[in-house]
DNA sequence: CGAGTTGTTGACCCTTGTCAAAGTATGTGG
DNA sequence: CCACATACTTTGACAAGGGTCAACAACTCG
C-alpha cells in the first residue's frame, strides 16, 4: 500500500485488523489530548513495524509523514498461523515486548532537559539510519517537539544551540550531522 | 515470597526468570538515568501482575514499597504450558500489550503540568484502590515526583493547591479523598 | 524523649513556553 | 523564469512554571 504524506493510516479506537511494515518512507503514530496538543507515541523508519500498540482497537493513530509504502498483515490470519507456529506465536510477543521497551526509553527522555531529549532523539536516529551517514530527517519540527513533548521553538533553538557548541553540524535544516564520540557513548551503553 | 519495605524483588539486567503477582502490598519498577535520578516506571498493587517488561532480562529494577506479600512464577514453566494451551499464550501477550498502554499512558502524562500530572495519577490511584472510598497511598512523596518527572516540593505544593481549590482532601499527607465529579470525569473517559 | 525520616513552605533563579516577527524553502500559475 | 502564496524554520523579548536551596514542621520508632 501506498500513502501520501500526512494521509491517515489508521485512527485511534478504530478495529485494530492490520500489522503493518514501513517498506519505504517514514510513519507517526500520535495520540490527541484533550486541550487538542499532539502526543506523538513513536516514528517508523523503512523496515520497522507498527500496529502492535493494540488489544482489539489501536490505541494510537498513524499517519505516513511523507510519501510511503506500507505492508500490512491481517490480524486474524497471523493469530491462526500462530496457533501451530510456536515460534511466531514468540515473535508476536516479543515485538510487543519491544515496543514496551521503546515506550519506557521514550518516558525515561521526557523527564530529562530539552538539550538531553534533542541529543537522546539525535542518538536515536543516528542508530537507526544508514550507518555513519548524516542522518537525513524525514519529520518537521513540530513533529520532534510533539514526541519530544517541547515546543516548536525550544526544539529549534536547541539545534541550534548544540551546532554552535560543536555537537552536530545542520547542513540543511533537515539534515544533521553528529560527532563521532556521540554515536560511541550510544554504543556503549547498549553493549552495557 | 514476603519482601520487606524496600527491599529488591529483582535487578535491572537480571535475567529475567519470574513473572510475578502481588497478593498484599504495593511494588514500583523503577530504572537509574546516567546522572543518577530515579525513574519509577509503574506502581503495582494488590492483584496486579508486573515482570512483563521483559525480554530475556528485566529492563527496569523492582521493589516492594511497603511489606508485601507477592506470587511468584517461573517464566519457562508458563513458556511450555503457552505452547499447547493456546489461550494462556493470548494471555501473555494481552498482558504485555496492557503493560505497553500504561507505559503509554505515563507518557501522556509527562507531557502536562504538574497539577494535569498529579491528578492524573490520584485518578489513576482512585481507579485502582477498592470503591468510592478515600485512597491510601502506599508511596512517598519522592515516589510520587520519581513517578511523575516532579522534584518532591513541587509534588508537595500541587498536593496543598488542589486541596486550597477544593478539589481534594488532605486527612493525612498518605491519605487523599477526591470529589466524586473527578471520578466520573474519570470514568466517562474510558467508556469513550 | 530524642533522632532520623518524611513532608511542607518560602525565596529566588533558570529553563522553557508564549507571542511576535522575520527569514528560508517549496510549490504554483502566469 | 519570475512573482506570489504557503508552509516551515529561526530568532528575539518577555513571562511563567517548576527546580534549587534552605528552614521548619510533623511523624515514627527506638
């Protein structure tokens, strides 16, 4: 399937029918709150997969952040072949698993200060992307402050702060380029 | 297993060989940032069941807040019974997804002021506690503002405001007793 | 009763949010 | 290719919420 940039993939407390799988481009799944501010949960890059955040309904919605192809799964179908597939019956757990992981190091960044969630969210997609390239940004600013829980502008003061101090370089303003020594704390700590 | 008052139930990075049930007293999961502040992941009382944050290790340290009371059981041995009992399988993963809500519910909370973050915790906590009467906190105030991404002054002083706005009671600094129209507020939320 | 822990309050400051404006891309139609 | 419109980003001035430091009050437990 296809989707156009910031075209709905699914919405919140809709039937929860499809797994899905980002092919290509990138995805947001968010979360709107009361006083209308947008809780942004979690981005999908090109291999990763989404829609596990899910009982029976979604919990959040998605939307492609720009143009992007998306493999999706019935449900249904996966939960009958897990039942004699042992091991995908393990898989399905585990993504889950990671997904809860996923949320807990995005709260443990909340409670830090704007410089920590910029660097924690750089460091992030840094690990993610093509290795040692700059990392090329596929969302807008406000997309970083909604998951970062800031403000359009703290978030670009921020990148701004840390290019004069000499801890990213912003060839464009959505592209970043990070020290060395950054990406090597990161590592450490997952080998930790 | 009987815990005493702060006592650990398990390790961060430990291997993770238990899933647990508390049957009296209260738990809280918590991780240690790199600058050595705590962050109390959830809060579990009793009924609750918590050891789901967990790949092959725990990502988060347990411990009992107060003498508790808690049931243990061996992963492995739910592992094997999950493969022909396709239901208990369900089960484990529905339990791991409930756990990826609350975590993202937490983060829902992260994002507001301190009062939207303490109410949004006392709702929780009058949710959970028996029916209708005043809620008796098991947790200190630093376990409230470790919770909450607060420092213990600012818990202290949102707790006093609510109680000058009338919006709680204070019989004693454990003790909270909220006006009804807050739960129903509550309750029409999850009824959607 | 006294010592240690836990909770509350006050004064001050810093970080981040708010409001406003200007700068930079990107795209569209003539 | 240029003129214009629209989105996105950056920057500045100021205000406010929450953190920090310090003192004090209330509980607990020996």
């Amino acid at each position: 399937m296809r989707f156009a940039r910031n075209s709905e993939i699914y919405g919140e407390e809709e039937a929860a029918e499809h797994l899905y799988q980002v092919t290509s481009g990138a995805v947001r799944t968010y979360r709107i709150l009361e006083d209308g501010r947008r809780q942004i949960g979690a981005f999908y890059l090109s291999g990763d997969i989404f829609g596990f955040e899910a009982g029976d309904t979604y919990i959040a919605s998605a939307e492609a952040i720009c143009e992007s192809q998306v493999l999706m799964v019935r449900r249904s179908a996966l939960m009958i072949r897990a039942i004699h597939e042992k091991d995908l019956a393990r898989q399905l757990w585990n993504a889950t698993a990671l997904e809860l992981r996923r949320s807990q190091d995005h709260v443990m960044l909340l409670i830090s200060s704007a410089e920590q969630r910029v660097m924690g969210f750089l460091r992030d997609m840094a690990r993610r992307a093509p290795k040692n390239a700059a990392i090329e940004l596929p969302m807008s600013r406000q997309d970083i402050a909604d998951y970062l829980g800031l403000t359009i502008e703290t978030v670009s003061r921020t990148f701004t702060q840390l290019e004069q101090k000499g801890i990213i370089s912003l060839p464009t303003s959505r592209r970043v380029e990070l020290r060395d020594h950054i990406l090597f704390h990161d590592f450490t700590r997952n080998l930790g």
